[in-house]
C-alpha cells in the first residue's frame, strides 16, 4: 500500500519536471533562432559606421569660447541683474535705512560691517 501512494506522490513531481524540460527546450530554441537573425557580420558593421556623419560626433571647434562666454554671461546676470529684487529690498522694505541705522539717516540701531559680514 505505501509503495502506491509513494507513486502517486512522484507523478505530480515528474509531470511538473516534463513540463519544465519542454519549457526550456522551447525557450532555447527560440533564443538560439532569434539569436541567428540578428547576428551581422563585421563588414556590415563597418559599413554601417562609415556612414555615420563622423562629424557629429566630434566636439565643435568653437565649444571651449562657447562654454567661457557662457560662464561670463551667467557671471553678469548674477552679478548685476536684479530681477526687481532691488525695487522690493529698497523701495519696500527699505532695508538700507535699517542698516545705516539712525545715526546715519535711517531707522533702529543699524548694523556694524562685522554684524553684517557674520550673518
């Protein structure tokens, strides 16, 4: 009786086995099929990057200006573009007036250059 059941509980386990041989023979064959399609030869390689523009894939001689014009302008816009930032700080908040303090025409106690330099 127990040599019956233990058949029984190996089918199920060699069924399962079969199905998962078949399934990679299927996928190998598959892969290994494709795999011949899209294989090319190195003279169609060659062929296929001399027509390439070489070109683009170059640099632009002019690149290194480029980037240096670039940084300057950016350095300008920095520097000296206020974006009315100086309309809202000066006009609205008058936040020159509080840093000169009253002594010098402004408002509160103002601030002292070391005061400033560690905020």
């Amino acid at each position: 009786m127990w040599i019956k059941s233990f058949r029984l509980r190996r089918r199920p386990i060699a069924i399962a086995l079969a199905c998962i041989l078949v399934l990679v023979a299927v996928t190998t064959f598959a892969f290994l099929n494709d795999e011949r399609k899209s294989v090319i030869s190195v003279a169609q390689l060659q062929k296929a990057l001399s027509k390439a523009a070489p070109e683009s894939m170059q640099p632009a001689p002019d690149l290194e200006k480029s980037i240096v014009e670039r940084i300057k302008r950016g350095q300008h816009t920095f520097r000296y573009d206020t974006f009315g930032d100086e309309a809202f700080w000066g006009d609205t908040l008058q936040l020159h007036k509080a840093i000169a303090g009253q002594k010098l025409g402004g408002v509160g106690s103002g601030v002292s250059p070391n005061q400033a330099l560690a905020v």
